[in-house]
C-alpha cells in the first residue's frame, strides 16, 4: 500500500510540472527530453516518446519527418483517446467449470464461495499504447497494475492446507463474513478496433501473477494464518466494448487457480466495467 501511495504522488507531482524544460542527451540535439504542461516527451534518434500525451508525428534536426510514435500514460490521467484501459476496474468475480468431486462433502461446500458477495478491483497504474494503422483506428495497448479479488464464503467457515489437504474450521455464529482475498499483478494485452463515434471493441490476453492472499473474517475483524495452494502465475483471455471513457468487461482465466496437487478444478472470470476519473 505505501509502495501505491508513492506511486500515485509522484504522478500527481509529474503532471503538475507547468515550466518547459529541455534536457540534450548529445552535443547535437539530436536527442533530447522535453517536459511540458504535464507532458513528457523524449526524442531518441527519431523515434518520439510521449508520456501522458497524444502525438501523431515529430520532426527532428528541422526537418518534418514523421517518426513512429508509442504512446505512455498513467490510465486515467491526460490518457490517449485510444487507450482503452481505465485507472479503475470494478465487478465481480466468481468460478467456473468447477470440480469438487475429489473432496469431502464439508470441504467441497467451503470452496463453492458465493457469487452475490465477491468483489473484483483492478488498478491500472500504466499504459502503453501503441497505434497499427495512421488512422489510429486499430491499435495495441499493454498495461500494468495489480488485480484484487474476494471471494467470500456461503457458511461461516474458514479454511486451512495442511499435509496436503484441507481442513474446515467452524467460526462463531457473530461472525458477519468470512472470505479470501486473493492479489495479482495483472499485465492485460489488448488489440483496439476503433469503430467510430467513439465506439470500440478490444480483445486479447491477461498475465497475472500471484502477490499473496489472505483468509479473514469479521467480527471482530480477524486475519488468519496460512496459505491456500494457489497456482502462482495465470493466463487468461479478456474482451471489452465500450463508448469513449466508459466500458464493460469480461475476463476468463485458462489456468486452474488451485495448484494441480490438490485435484480441485476451479477457473477464474469476472465481468465488471472500467471507469475513467
């Protein structure tokens, strides 16, 4: 969490950078890093960066020349009009094409965790958008953020892996919720098609990789010790259409969430929409 928090205040500190400043990388200006209005833009032997804003062509040594240009931002923030992942992604999450067949009766009801009461929050900290065509009306973006998930349980129970297997623990009837929490960093890779009007479709493929998880309960609000047996990297597939800065999403895990030794089939999807501020 503080690593997040100093994360988005250095961001706020770079866009609210006013003053022009030109920093040469070599004695003929060949190269060189601008700073302005909240922009950054670095020029190294014609291939232009721009970083939270949107450029189409350069010129260099006084001559107009159209260069490549891959576009940055900081989602959510001076974001391209083509980038289609939002700084905040909110739905629900749940599991599919499950099988508990292999467990216990007790175990097998725990691990089926209810679907009106799971939560998914994705935070998309950077952009990288890239456009395939000069109309910009097909392009590529990958991002880079962390993915939270909950899942929480039906009865009041909590979990435990020990010795390779699971055991059920029965919680007080005060109890209000029992869940797991479960965090990723998420990497999507997204092909835009622009339509028109502001219209989009994008599809493509998410990376994540398992940060930690957590099993807690209220209350009292209580964390408890261990592990469940997570697989720790996932791939999956994601689609989304939407109208400018608003969107609707759906993602769907190809992994097993549970490592295979646990001879638990559990897949991870969710569906929400993303949100621009």
């Amino acid at each position: 969490m503080r690593r997040l928090i100093s994360t988005m205040v250095l961001v706020a500190l770079f866009y609210g950078v006013s003053a022009q400043q030109v920093i040469s990388l070599d004695s003929k200006g060949e190269s060189s890093v601008t700073a302005k209005d909240g922009q950054l833009a670095i020029n190294i032997a014609g291939m232009s960066f721009s970083f939270g804003g949107e450029k189409k062509s350069c010129s260099t040594s006084g001559k107009n020349t159209k260069t490549s240009v891959a576009q940055f931002a900081y989602a959510g923030i001076s974001a391209p009009g083509y980038n289609h992942l939002a700084l905040f992604e909110i739905g629900s999450n749940f599991l599919v094409q499950t099988d508990f067949s292999a467990m216990d009766t007790s175990v097998a009801t725990a691990l089926d965790f209810s679907n009106r009461k799971a939560v998914q929050c994705t935070i998309n900290l950077m952009t990288m958008n890239v456009p395939l065509n000069p109309k910009r009306t097909l392009g590529f973006t990958l991002g880079f953020g962390f993915e939270m998930n909950n899942y929480t349980f039906n009865d009041k129970v909590s979990l435990k892996y020990e010795q390779g297997s699971f055991v059920v623990e029965p919680l007080q009837q005060s109890v209000k919720k029992s869940k797991l929490a479960v965090t990723y960093i998420h990497i999507p890779m997204l092909f835009d098609w622009n339509i028109r009007r502001g219209f989009f479709i994008s599809a493509g493929a998410t990376f994540d990789i398992l940060m930690g998880s957590q099993l807690s309960y209220k209350k009292p609000k209580t964390k408890i010790e261990g592990k469940l047996p997570l697989n720790p990297v996932q791939v999956g597939v994601t689609s989304r259409i939407g109208w400018r800065r608003v969107y609707a999403f759906v993602n769907y895990s190809l992994l097993n969430m549970y490592k295979n030794k646990t001879d638990i089939t559990a897949r991870r999807m969710s569906a929400g929409v993303g949100l621009y501020f």
